[in-house]
C-alpha cells in the first residue's frame, strides 16, 4: 500500500483495544469515588472523534456525559464540573495549549483527570491525575482515538449494568486492527482511483448521521481542509434538506458516509436525493467491509472506525497526485491536537 507501514498500524491500534483493561479499571475508580458525571474535553480533531462515545453513553445510559471544548470550557465555565467528575482529556501531541488550560482549570476545582495521548512525557501526561499513552501519529490516531473513547464509554455502562455485553464486545475488538488492515488492503485499488477523479475538486459536501456524521465532520476539516487546503462544507444529514441542498448543482462533489446504526436511513436520504442534481456523488459505505466474526451490533459501533481507517487510503493517494504531502501547513509546523 503507498505511503503505509503495515506493522506499524497493527501496533498502534492493537495498543489502543490493549488499554481496556486499564480504562475499565480507572472508570471503575471514579465510580468508586463517587463520580456523578463524566466530561469529554478535546481540542480540533480530538475533540471531534470523542463524539460517537459520547452519543452512545447519552442513548444507554442516565449517567450525566458532557462534551465541551476546552477553551469554552475554560472562558464559560460549568456548573456540573468539580470534585465528582470525572474527565477525559484527548491530545495527540499533548501539548495542545488550550487541553493543557482546561486540564489544569477542571483539577483545580478538584476534577479527576485522565488523558489519551499519543506521546509520554507531554505536559497532559505529566500532569494528568491517570494517563493512557499510546503511541500514534497524524494517520493512525483517528482510529486509535474512536477506539480508547469507546472503551471509556463502554466500561460506564458495564460497570453501571446498562450493557451486557462487554465481555464479548472486547474480545470482538481485538480482532478489529487485522480486520481494518485486511480492509485498507481491499479499499486501496478504490482508494486510487477516487483520488484520481477529485484530485482537482475545489471543494466538497461531506455528510454522515450518527456515529459517521463525527468522521464526515473530522474528515472535511481535518484532513481535506487543514492537511489538504480544499474547501470544504461538512453538514450532518438531518441538516443537509434545511439549507445545504441548495448548494447541489451539476459539478458540485458530495461524499456520503454510511454506517450501520440506527442514523443509517438519514444519509440514504441524501443518497437518494443527490444523484438527480449533481453527477458527483460518492458513498463510502462501512457495510460493504468484510468484518469476519464482527456481529452486527459491535458493527454498529465501529462504523466510523471502519471509515476512518478507509478514508487514510484516500489521503495516502491524494498527498502524491496532488504533491501536497498531509504534514504541510501554513500557519503552524506541527499539528497539536
């Protein structure tokens, strides 16, 4: 596969599902301790990628989840944030200014701490009451993050006995990395030829619902916009027929994300509207990835994951048409998110 260390990813992604063990113990601590709510609290992409962890425990579970941004966080404050809250502080570099701000605003009102970085000895591991390190960079971290946040939410809801099925979920996670390894390898000839075709798009509708809308969100901006310089317009798909259908027109390119939740018919709405008023319509669908042993329902919730890891393709191959390489920026010289 261009631009890809296949070891590489295993190591990463098999570090992220290896850390649940240790973010159930720590979920269990808080609760232990008297956690009356928990707090997602992530910067730019980081941030973004909580959001499928924090819908899934808001659907399952009457325990209080908040995601906020730190800077917010910071400037407007919250009156459910002190000594019972629990925190959840994502940062790939860990050095994010505004992270390292919130985290040391949310312990001072004696909030308990724990981080998702993907270095060691970075200010938010150093100072962070529990740290979870698992190493990773700009084309790993989306996967690795989806999956330490979703083992955050589904250690909650074991511990509170909302889900009953953690066991068998976990040990289905195991096998994901191989299985996301063995999809990219699937995806690349696509891949390829997709970068081919909007390699000189100046611009996209992106769209997803559910847990894919964070991937569609995350997708635009972080990568087309940011890694990329191209104009982008991501719009959830309970949104797009409230404003956003009324930029489709001949020429204009749309990418529809489908996953395998509940949210799935509010992109097939798109999917069905779309083709009769631009001829630029591309469906990424995670249920057309082969996830051998994977039931249903954890299918469900990893969809984004699914797409995440396929989306990377996608980006290996337009880096090299578009010699724009994904590390290039404008404004800073390393992404810190």
């Amino acid at each position: 596969m261009l631009n890809f260390d296949e070891g590489r990813y295993l190591r990463i992604q098999s570090g992220a599902v290896g850390l649940a063990d240790r973010l159930h113990t720590e979920v269990a601590r808080a609760l232990e301790a008297g956690a009356e709510n928990l707090f997602f609290v992530g910067s730019g992409g980081a941030g973004i990628l909580m959001e499928p962890a924090v819908r899934l425990l808001q659907e399952r579970s009457t325990f209080p989840v908040h995601q906020v941004m730190p800077a917010e966080l910071v400037v407007r404050g919250s009156v459910h944030l002190g000594p019972r809250s629990l925190v959840v502080v994502p940062s790939l570099s860990g050095t994010t200014g505004e992270s390292i701000e919130a985290l040391r605003w949310c312990r001072e009102r004696g909030a308990r701490v724990i981080t998702l970085t993907g270095f060691a000895g970075v200010p938010l591991a150093e100072e962070a009451d529990a740290s979870f390190v698992n190493e990773a960079a700009d084309d790993t971290s989306c996967e690795s993050f989806y999956l330490q946040s979703l083992l955050v939410a589904l250690s909650l809801l074991h511990l509170r006995g909302e889900y009953d099925d953690y066991d068998d979920t976990l040990a289905q996670l195991t096998t994901l990395p191989s299985l996301l390894l063995e999809a990219k390898r699937g995806f690349e000839p696509r891949a390829a030829e997709y970068a081919e075709r909007i390699q000189d798009e100046p611009f996209h509708i992106v769209t997803g619902a559910g847990a894919t809308w964070p991937q569609a969100f995350y997708y635009g901006m972080c990568i087309l916009e940011e890694m990329q310089w191209i104009r982008t317009r991501p719009v959830h798909a309970s949104d797009f027929f409230h404003g956003t259908l009324e930029l489709v027109e001949p020429g204009v390119s749309l990418i529809l994300l489908k996953g395998e939740d509940a949210s799935r018919p509010l992109v097939e709405r798109v999917e069905k509207f779309a083709p009769g008023y631009t001829d630029k319509v591309w469906v990424l669908d995670s249920a057309d990835v082969d996830l051998p042993g994977v039931s249903q329902d954890v299918r469900a919730l990893v969809s984004q994951v699914v797409l995440a890891a396929l989306l990377e393709r996608l980006s290996a191959h337009l880096e090299v048409l578009r010699d724009h390489p994904l590390t290039t920026r404008r404004y800073y010289k390393r992404v810190a998110y």
